[in-house]
C-alpha cells in the first residue's frame, strides 16, 4: 500500500486508511461478521464507495495478528459461468501468488478445464484462464476452487462483489448451483455486495430463491455530511488550502453526497495552486466535470427512444420525482400518458438510467443528471 499520494481525494482503487472517510460502523459491522463466521450482504447504490469499503475491510481484517486470507473478486465483468471462474480462480491467483508451486497445484486441480495462465499488460499480476464449456464444467470448477480454498490452513474470507451478474448468465440455475456448493463449505465465510437493489435484494430475501435468508442484510447509505466536512477540510488544510462553507455546502448538494462523485469534485478542485477554493472556482470545476463528459452524455440521445430521453430530461430537471405519472408532471413535460410513462421507467430502470431512491425516481449518474438539467432546465 502507497503510503503517499499527490492527491488526497482518490477516485480509482483504495489507497489506504488515510485516504478513506469514515465508515467505521460499516467497517465495524463487517469486521465483527467476519470474525464471527456470518454472511453478510452488501448493498448500495453505485458510486456509494461499496467496493472502498470491502477493500478497506480487506486491508484491516489482513493487519490483524493471524489474519484470515481475504480474496476479492468483482463480477461486474463476467457475462457467464466461464468469466466467473476466471475472475475467482486469478483472485485466488494472486492471494497466493507467492506460496510454493500455487500454479502447479491449480494446474493439477483444474487440468480437465484447460487453464492457462497469463500476466496482466498493465499490472503484471497474474490471472488464470479456463476454459468451460457445460454447465457441469462451471459446477466442477466452482467446486474444486472452493474445496481447494477449504483446504488451506488459514481462515477464509471470499468477498464477491457485484454478485447480482450471476442472475444474468446465460446458464440455467446458476444461483442454485453456488448455494449449493457455497453450503458445502461452512468454513468459508462470504461477502455479497452490489449496486443493483432490485436484483440483489430479492435474491436474499424471497423464499423462493436458492440464497434465502442465507446471509445478514447490510444498507451502505451516504457518508453523514458532517463526517465528509472535516474529512474535506483536513485534506485541504493539510497541504495549505482552505474551502469555503458555501462551496462546500454547495458540493454536496450538487452531488447528492455520494460518494464517487464528491471525491471525483474534490479531486479537480484540488489540482489549482490557488489556496481558497471559493464558488468560482466550483463552478468552474462543475463546468468542467459536463463538458469533459459531455460526448458520452450527448450519445445517450441516440440511443434511446423519444420518450425514455424526454423522461429522463424531466426527472432530471426537477432533482428526482416522487410522482412520475401524476397528470400535472406529464402535462408539464409533454410525456403523453401515464402509460407510457410507466413502461419508460421500467425500461429505464432496467438500463440503470434511473434509480428509485427512497421514494424518489432519480437519473442514476449524478454527474448526467446535472448535465440534463443544465442544457434542459427551464426549457
């Protein structure tokens, strides 16, 4: 771990205790789980700083005196069975890249899936590639790996990040074929974590489902305000720099407080040499933050229908809405029906454009929000 960064509000990755505001009852919670064998469950919306925490609680659980070995894989960019067990198995690559002949005993565990192994162009870490073509090949992998993992002589932690892609595989059944394994092995303790509340959710919660009530639900909420405040403020006065009370007040209103966007803020705004980061400065930075977005946010356009985009722009413009098919709203806004305007919030939730947070619909990415409703506000 770096113990110096040129920028405190880091974007990208984790980059220690230092650098990381608060969420000591999270951390609290999922420590004190870990060592008491539960299951948890993590939830969050994206860009709430769920995958910093895991990788906060991965870093302090493995400081401790005979740690548990803590392997953490994000299945965001799995598509199947196969991309999974390439994920896990070259997490577990990596965890134990430095033990004694690890590629031969995997090679060995897993020689009927053909693995092959490679190092990253990039990180150089290494990465194992298998190659699965049954569903009976995924169960046997996922099985030997977990069993392989039972084996080792030190407690166990696997952290499985965005776990709701399961649900997406093409492949029939997989969430019964991984509780069914994942129970094998009750020495194994599992975080589940994601950012897609009405997909990962009911996983864990409706009786019908394989993962029924097989692990503790955990909410990750916004940072409280207080708490970023003087996180804020003691970074920039660490290194001379002052923030004004309404810049700062005004940053977290424009991005919600969550947590990627505040950091991703506070990140620009901190690479003037100016010493007073005031409104002007903000603004500018606000400014910045839509116009270097702005190809990506602009090709939306195009690829959506008329009226999920004229949906979008409305929500957007009036900061979330608790009443998307209420008639005065519709009127307003030239959405046509009530009807429609049901079927374009389903469709857009589905594409994760838009998020039901609380009781209010909002655009998804925050950063795109305040884009529609500076180009389409007021108009």
């Amino acid at each position: 771990m770096r113990n110096k960064v040129s920028n405190p509000f880091v974007t990208g990755g984790y980059m220690g205790p230092e650098y990381f505001c608060n969420r000591q009852q999270e951390t609290d919670l999922l420590t004190k789980a870990i060592a008491s064998n539960r299951n948890i469950t993590l939830i969050s919306l994206r860009r709430m700083g769920k995958t910093g925490l895991l990788k906060h609680v991965k870093h302090l659980v493995e400081q401790q005196k005979n740690p548990p070995m803590v392997i953490y894989a994000d299945l965001l960019p799995t598509m199947n069975g196969n991309d999974m067990l390439n994920i896990l198995s070259s997490a577990l690559l990596r965890e134990k890249q430095h033990e004694k002949n690890i590629f031969e005993k995997l090679l060995a565990l897993l020689a009927s899936l053909r693995p092959r192994m490679s190092y990253d162009a990039l990180t150089g870490q290494p990465s194992l590639e298998l190659k699965v073509e049954t569903p009976a090949d995924i169960q046997y992998g996922f099985g030997h790996l977990l069993g392989f993992m039972a084996e080792i002589k030190q407690d166990l932690v696997v952290m499985l990040d965005e776990f709701q892609q399961i649900t997406r595989y093409p492949e029939k059944n997989t969430e019964a074929m991984l509780r069914t394994i994942i129970q094998t092995y009750p020495g194994i303790d599992f975080i589940f974590s994601g950012s897609s509340k009405h997909m990962l959710e009911p996983m864990f919660s409706a009786a019908e489902r394989p993962f029924y009530q097989s692990a503790e639900l955990l909410y990750l909420d916004k940072i409280a305000e207080t708490d970023y405040r003087g996180f804020i403020i003691e970074k920039f006065r660490a290194t001379g720099k002052t923030i004004h009370d309404d810049a700062l007040s005004k940053l977290f209103e424009w991005t919600r407080l969550h947590t990627f966007y505040v950091q991703h803020v506070c990140n620009l705004l901190f690479e003037p040499e100016q010493e007073q980061i005031d409104m002007p400065l903000l603004n500018q930075v606000f400014h910045r933050v839509m116009t270097s977005n702005e190809p990506l946010f602009a090709s939306y356009r195009n690829l959506l229908p008329s009226h999920q985009y004229r949906l979008l722009q409305a929500i957007a413009v009036e900061n979330g809405i608790e009443k998307p098919t209420s008639g005065a709203f519709i009127q307003q806004y030239s959405l046509t029906s009530a009807s429609s305007v049901t079927t374009s919030l389903k469709a857009l939730a589905d594409k994760e454009m838009i998020v039901l947070n609380g009781n209010r619909w909002q655009v998804y990415d925050v950063f795109f929000s305040r884009w529609l409703e500076y180009h389409y506000g007021g108009k």
